[in-house]
C-alpha cells in the first residue's frame, strides 16, 4: 500500500512503516499520561489530607501558633533546667547521709538508751549528736563536722556513728 502522497515526494516507503512506530509512540505517550496522572491524584490526596478543610490563611494561623507553642516549650524547658540546677545546688548543702549508733553507755540500765547520730550533706559537713542515758538523767552533746573530721575528740560510738553516715549509700 504505498500512498500517493509518498510517491510524489519521491518515496516509495509503504505507509505502514510510518503508521507502526507513530502508533507505539501514541500508546507510550498514553502510559506516561495514565501515570503522571495517578502521581498528580496522589500528591491531590496528601495535599487534601494534609489541609484537612482548611484554608490557606488559617493553615498560616496555625503554623504560626506552632511556632508560638515552641518558643514557650524552650522557655519553660530553660526554665524549668534552672530550677533543676538550683535544686542541685541546694541540696548539695542538705543533710544526705546519717549514721545512727546505739548502745547502752554505762553496762547498767540495759535496752540501749543511749544513742550517736550523725548528720552529714555531701560534703561530710553536719554535726554529730550525742545522748548520753544514765540513772540520773540524760545528757546530750553535739559536735561540728567539718570535711568528715571533728576538732574535738570522738568517742567510739561516735567516731562510727560519724563512719557510717560518711558511707551512707543512697
């Protein structure tokens, strides 16, 4: 089948040949054109999700609130770090560790009355206190620490009173 056309212009190509590949070219270009057209619907279905009814102005609303909500939750995160912080310094300063000792002073009135207790904050700085029960009555002394060590001198229920709480365990 060769085309008049064709022959005028001095080509004798039959028609077909020309006709094939401009019919695979039309159902390539129809396949790109079915697949851009389920991209553009996805990318469609993710906008509309992502808007869920909203519009434009108030998208920017909301976006801008977001920010806002932000630069609060930074704040209050500073914040609240500084408080934590002070908090750890304060307590460095608190009483943490304890050592506790009784023991009965003078071999007479049993049950162990008398008692040894010290006091320390992280440092090993506190006091130590100490009661002394007997028959005429009870006595109590109380002893500065400094650094783990006392100026004055420590009685044995003292000085483990005063080692216990130096390795108290939390």
């Amino acid at each position: 089948m060769n085309s008049n056309l064709l022959g005028q212009l001095g080509l004798n190509i039959d028609i077909a040949f020309i006709l094939i590949p401009i019919i695979l070219l039309i159902i390539v270009l129809l396949i790109l054109l079915i697949m851009q057209s389920n991209r553009i619907k996805s990318i469609e279905n993710q906008i509309s999700r992502f808007m869920k009814g909203k519009e434009a102005a108030s998208l920017e609303e909301e976006i801008v609130a977001l920010f806002e909500d932000n630069k609060f939750i930074k704040k209050a995160t500073e914040k609240n770090q500084k408080d934590i912080d002070d908090l750890y310094e304060r307590l460095a300063s608190c009483f943490q560790k304890v050592g506790i000792i009784k023991y009965d002073a003078f071999n007479q009135m049993g049950g162990q009355l008398s008692y040894s207790i010290a006091l320390l904050d992280e440092n090993n700085n506190g006091f130590l206190l100490n009661s002394v029960h007997s028959t005429e009555g009870c006595y109590s002394y109380s002893k500065e620490i400094r650094n783990g060590k006392c100026k004055l001198e420590l009685g044995d229920e003292e000085q483990m009173a005063l080692n216990e709480a130096i390795d108290y365990q939390n």
